[in-house]
C-alpha cells in the first residue's frame, strides 16, 4: 500500500511519488519539464484550486 501523498502514474505504473504538500510535488516537476506530467493520471490527497489549475497546464 502507498502512503505517498502524491502519485503519478502512467500506463498504471507509479513513476513519480512526494510526500511534499500543496504544490510543491507539481512545481517541481513541470519546472524542471513542462511535459512531465503529460497524459498520466494523478493521485492526490489534497487538491486545490491551484493545484488543478497547474494540472491543466500540465495536459494532465
């Protein structure tokens, strides 16, 4: 069972995981690659505004 706060998956694989809070676990990644995220899916346990605009973005 993962416990991670944050999981991003692609093709149902974890590839990307954070214990970080708010949208620093997000941040991170897309201001290292602006196609980090793109097309997986997100699980997050808190989710804001913020957060889901920068989904957005992201093409998640």
């Amino acid at each position: 069972m993962n416990l991670n706060k944050f999981n991003a998956k692609r093709n149902k694989i974890v590839f990307y995981s954070s214990n970080d809070i708010g949208d620093k676990p997000i941040l991170s990644k897309i201001n290292e690659d602006m196609n980090f995220y793109k097309n997986t899916d997100i699980e997050d346990t808190v989710l804001g505004k913020a957060a889901a605009y920068l989904h957005l973005l992201a093409k998640i």
